[in-house]
C-alpha cells in the first residue's frame, strides 16, 4: 500500500470522505481548503485523509476514512501515522483531529496513535448537520476533541 498526496487533478475521493463524514457541503469546503491523501492498494483507492491548518503551527486531521470491507487491517492506523509525519514534516507543532463521542473505535485508534483528549464540543454535531447522524446504535452529538503535541 501507499499513501500519497492527491493530484490536483485527479477527482476528490466522495465516496470514501463520506465514509467518515456525510455533508456534502462540508466535506467540499475543508477538502478544497486542505490537502488530501490517499491510500492505494493495487491501483485502488482504499483510504483517504485530509489535513487542514487551523492556526499558525497547528493542523487539523479532518477526514480519516478507510474502505469498508478493509476495516480491522490496520490501514486506519497507517493513515494517521502518515498525517502525524506528514504534519511534523511541514513544521507544524500540533496535530489535532475530533471526532463522534459514539466512535468508540476512532477514540481508541487516535490514542494508540498518540493522540490526548482535551475537551468535548457540545452538541457540535446536531449544531452542524441537518440530519441526525448514529453510529454503534448512539446518536452522534457532541465532538471529542483530541490533540498531539509534534
């Protein structure tokens, strides 16, 4: 497998930044903003990151998302591991990324990945989404934030 930078002219990958994140309209604002990477694995695209600066020397991990059917094979965990390098790269000095307080597997990969959780937005998600969003059985409301020092 490799990870890569997106060309820029090659199509944003929807359908995997929608696996982990289902506006439209978000997705294509912070994926224009930032820059997106993608996993390949026999000229396919299996996964896909984007990171996004928020402020001086900090990036935001915004988008991690891996196809369905390659779940559980560590390629989540590849994905991170390259924006924490990719981000040191670049000089940033932290590295954050938030996701569903129902994401109890995401918690977990973020803090084998060395992330720390530093605070929850409440109600984020029924704040920024029209639609109500559930995932392992609970509604996805409020955002846990996570953060790396790099």
């Amino acid at each position: 497998m490799i990870i890569r930078k997106q060309h820029k002219d090659e199509e944003l990958p929807m359908e995997m930044l929608f696996l982990a994140d289902p506006s439209e309209k978000i997705v294509k604002e912070y994926a224009v903003r930032g820059e997106c990477f993608v996993a390949e694995l026999e000229n396919k695209i299996v996964g896909v990151y984007v990171l996004l600066p928020t402020r001086p020397e900090t990036v935001e991990l915004v988008n991690v998302a891996v196809a369905e059917e390659l779940h559980g094979k560590g390629i989540g965990k590849q994905l991170v591991m390259d924006a924490v390098k990719v981000a040191k790269e670049r000089g940033y000095k932290t590295i954050e990324v938030g996701t569903g307080n129902s994401g109890v597997g995401q918690l977990a990969l973020y803090q084998k990945c060395g992330f720390r959780i530093v605070g929850v937005d409440l109600d984020f998600f029924t704040r920024h989404y029209s639609e109500d969003i559930f995932e392992n059985g609970i509604q996805v409301r409020d955002m846990i934030r996570l953060t790396q020092d790099l």
